[in-house]
C-alpha cells in the first residue's frame, strides 16, 4: 500500500479530530505521522517524533526555530519512503521545503483558517508564502471562502481545491427537533474570534422576555476571565454557565441536551477567522438548530431559513431575534433541523471527503 507522509509540528491539539479523522480513515494510503511534539490522538499511529537531546536535540530544535526541515524527518522519509507528504497549516507546512526539495515527492498543503488570514500578515511570510507557493503542488482549503482568500494571496488557482473538513456522520445520531426551549450551547475557544460577547448581550437581552433563557458554553481560553466579568456585568450569572473544556464524545452527548446551537464566530482584530468550525458540523449532524454568523465559511452550511439560522457578524439584536424566531416557530426548528442533517451528509461526510483527498494524491503520483 502507498504511504503518505502526514506532518504538523505538534501532533495533535485536542481541538484538532478534524486532522485525526482523516488519518483514521483513509482507505488506500497508509498513515505516517511526523511530529515535532506529540500531543492528542495518537494512539494505534505509526509516529515519529522529533529528539530533543544531546547534540541530535540541538540540531533539529535549532532547525526547528528556523523554521526549516528538522534532520530527524529525513531519517522518516528514508525509512518510510511515503509516496505523498501532507503538511497541515501553512506554518507547519512552510518548514518542510528542504525535505521535498530533497526528497522531490509531491507535496500537499491543507490550509485552515488563521494560517490564511492572520498569519500572512505577520513579519516576513509574504516571502515565506511566496517560496511555499513555488514548492507545493496543490493547496486544500476547507471552504470555498478560504479557497477565495488563497486566490487573492496569489496562490495558483489550478493548484486550489477546496475539501471541506469531514465528520462520521454514521457514528452521529440524528434526533429530529420538533421544537425549541431557549436551552442554549456554545462550544469553542474562548477567544475573540469566536464572538461569544455578541451572544451574551442577546441573552442580556432575552432575559425578562424569556425568564427561562440558559446558555451553557463549552470550552477554555484565554478570555475566560473576560467572559465571566462580561457575564456579572450584564447581570446574567443565573442564566449562563462555564462549563470548561469537554473532549469531543462530552459534546456530542451534550448537543443532543440542547434546543439551540449558537455561532456567533467574527474575524478578530488581528486577522484571524473561522473556517467552517467543526462543532457546528457535529451540531448540524445532531439535528439541533444551528443560529450562526455569516462569517467566514458559515454561510455556506447553514443557509438562512433552510439548514439554520443566519446572522451578521456582531450584532446581538439579530442573535435575539432568532433565537426568538425558533422558539415561537416549531415547523422551522424542524425544517432546520432535517436540513442541517442533510447538508452535512452531503458535504462533510468522512468517507467521501478522504475518497476525495485520495483521489486528490492519486492525481498527482500519475502527473
């Protein structure tokens, strides 16, 4: 069986299954894992990981810190010999140059969010994306609106395929919402581009209207300690609750004990966007109602009125109204609710999506 080469400096962050779910299931090409720091998800993987002692230590961290191909990933390619590398984020990805200048294999750059919007901003990687775009031989973004902003960045169109990020769809239970409590979730990193803020003022907002109004938020981050003082400010400690970070099946189990999935995701002051958030996926795929800004990548899942609710970035009025909108309409929490199913069967369903990245690999073996 062909091999393919899969390289992330630090493999893997908790949040980051949508990576884990293709290396898991690819069906024609046999994993190997390169890393600099290993991390979550590698359990049953054939991984390397980068040494980082004695003078073998020094040589690849300094590497490393250049932002170049450690030594320790050409010992991995000569003994794997993987027929396609796959360097996730374009970071990451940058630093593998030396390697397929080398090895010359093709090679494969999967871009997710921050590393197309914020980070080409950041000192010296217009220069760096220039060589990487020399270098790869095609580019995956995980929307058609990160597809756009690579185009804009200069990537070569031709070489630019968007394959949207996939979930096992079989292994998630569809419940049909028939209607809708304000029993409210949010999940993700509590960090600016998330906009969690904007959903709380609409809770602020809801509160006498709606007594029974309660917004449980699902993860950790560096604006905790803001959240919690925003949520004392607006007087709304009865009604929402941190519940901290909570692994991937906890989420799962809790979306199926709520009548609403809020999304109220921005781009940050620094840059930095979504691109179709994976919970949101997940969510969909339950059949709770998904209310979402149309932020980034979003719009292209939940579609306004059809596979959710639609709302601009930063405004907790719109937020308000449509979680009213779904608790005083039971035929469309179940028309979202269907749909929102039926759009992530559709396009981000595990099997076809790496059936389509296979295809993508066995493309560039026969140029």
């Amino acid at each position: 069986m062909r091999k393919v080469l899969h390289f992330k400096t630090t493999y893997l962050n908790r949040s980051e299954t949508f990576i884990d779910r293709l290396v898991r299931n690819h069906q024609e090409f046999e994993p190997v894992i390169a890393t600099c720091y290993k991390g979550a998800f590698t359990d049953g993987l054939n991984v390397y990981k980068m040494p980082k002692k004695g003078i073998s230590g020094f040589k690849n961290t300094t590497r490393l810190k250049l932002n170049s191909s450690p030594d320790f990933l050409y010992d991995v390619f000569k003994k794997e010999q993987p027929d396609i590398v796959h360097g996730h984020f374009g970071l990451d990805s940058y630093r593998l140059i030396p390697l397929i200048k080398k090895f010359n294999v093709p090679f494969i750059v999967n871009f997710y969010g921050h590393d197309v919007i914020r980070l080409p901003q950041e000192f010296g990687w217009t220069t760096r994306y220039k060589r990487l775009k020399k270098h790869l031989d095609c580019a995956i973004a995980g929307s058609e609106d990160m597809n756009r902003n690579l185009d804009k960045l200069g990537f070569d169109n031709a070489k630019i395929q968007t394959i949207k990020l996939a979930v096992n769809i079989d292994d998630i239970r569809f419940e049909q919402r028939e209607k809708a409590t304000p029993k409210i979730m949010m999940v993700g990193r509590l960090v600016e581009k998330k906009g969690f803020t904007y959903a709380l003022k609409a809770v602020s907002m809801l509160r006498e209207q709606m007594p029974d109004i309660k917004m449980n938020i699902f993860g950790d981050g560096e604006l905790l300690d803001a959240l919690k003082a925003e949520v004392k400010s607006l007087g709304i400690e009865s009604h929402v609750h941190f519940k901290g970070f909570t692994d991937n099946t906890g989420i799962i189990n809790q979306l199926y004990k709520h009548d609403m999935l809020i999304v109220p995701s921005v781009q940050a002051k620094d840059g930095d966007r979504e691109g179709i958030p994976q919970t949101t996926v997940e969510g969909m795929a339950t059949g709770i109602p998904a209310i979402a800004s149309d932020h980034a990548g979003l719009p292209e899942l939940v579609i306004n009125e059809e596979t959710g609710l639609q709302v601009p970035e930063r405004d907790p009025t719109a937020i308000k109204e449509a979680i009213i909108r779904l608790v005083e309409n039971p035929e469309l929490v179940k028309k979202v609710s269907l749909n929102g199913r039926k759009i992530v069967e559709k396009e981000h369903n595990i099997n076809t999506q790496v059936q389509k990245i296979e295809k993508l690999y066995k493309s560039l073996l026969l140029d």
